[in-house]
C-alpha cells in the first residue's frame, strides 16, 4: 500500500445547524467527520507513516440560514486545527 502525500480530515464540530434534522452532518447525534481526539490519532500516525501535507475541512450542514452556528463551528475547527499544527511540528 503506498502512503499518499496529502491527507485532508473532516472533521466533527460537534456543531451542526441546518434548514431540517435529516440535513445536519455534524453534532453529537452525527455519525460523519472525526471527534476531536480521534483526528489528533489520525493526524500523528498519518506522518508517521509518511504523509507530508494535511488538511482540515468540517460539514455542519445543508441550508443552513443561522450565520451563528457556522462562526461556532469554525471556531471549533480552527481550536482542532491548531492542536493539530503543535502535534506534527
């Protein structure tokens, strides 16, 4: 199996919004994107086995009209993000 070059994780905010509940994809009752602490696990043995680039992207939703639920979201995910970057310096 040949490791890639870049590895990009979604991520779960815990945060989701959306215009109906069948459309939300993020939150405690979600079962899409990784929970904090397993991304931090997927991140460190994604550069031990040699990947090089990473990203970080979430979905909180579909329709969603409440420009508050992203903000919090994106905190969350920058928060994530941030661990992520002092783990694989």
């Amino acid at each position: 199996m040949t490791t890639p070059k870049v590895l990009s994780v979604r991520i779960n905010p815990e945060i989701g919004a959306g215009h109906h509940s069948h459309v939300i994809t993020a939150g405690k009752n979600s079962k899409f994107g990784l929970w904090e602490n397993d991304a931090l696990a997927v991140y460190a043995q994604a550069k031990k086995a040699g990947v090089e680039r990473f990203g970080i992207h979430m979905h909180v939703g579909s329709g969603v009209l409440n420009v508050e639920a992203f903000l919090m979201a994106l905190d969350r995910l920058l928060s994530i993000a941030r661990k992520v970057t002092i783990r694989l310096e």
